[in-house]
C-alpha cells in the first residue's frame, strides 16, 4: 500500500510528485510555504521541491517553481 497525502483544498496542486525526476533532479520532497506565513513572506509563497541531482549523490537542492 502506497502512502497518501492529503493537500488542503485552498492550496494549489503541486506541480511535480514524489520521486517524478525532473531535468535538475528526481523529487525527493516537497514544502509548501502558504500566504501570510512568516516563510511565505521570507522566501515567497507556494511549493518548494527537494531534488537529488542524481541517484549516486547524497547531495540534495531545492527548486521553487513559479
């Protein structure tokens, strides 16, 4: 059985899922900063994605789509 997430309905869809790979990465988590919060108005609302650029690196980023 696979884990389920549930996203609040006022929030909008994520753009990418789990473990979807990407041209910077595969997703390996997601942040979502909602408006009015205190990392919304530091870093901007919306969904911030934790990428590991390839499967033989224990680095990880993070991209912001917009």
């Amino acid at each position: 059985m696979q884990p389920t997430i549930s996203i609040p309905q006022h929030w909008p869809y994520p753009r990418f899922n789990l473990e979807q790979r990407t041209q910077q990465g595969i997703i390996l988590g997601l942040y979502y900063y909602p408006l009015g919060t205190e990392l919304a108005e530091q870093f901007d609302d919306g969904w911030r994605y934790v990428l590991m650029p390839n499967k033989n690196s224990n680095e990880t980023s993070y991209l912001q789509v917009i």
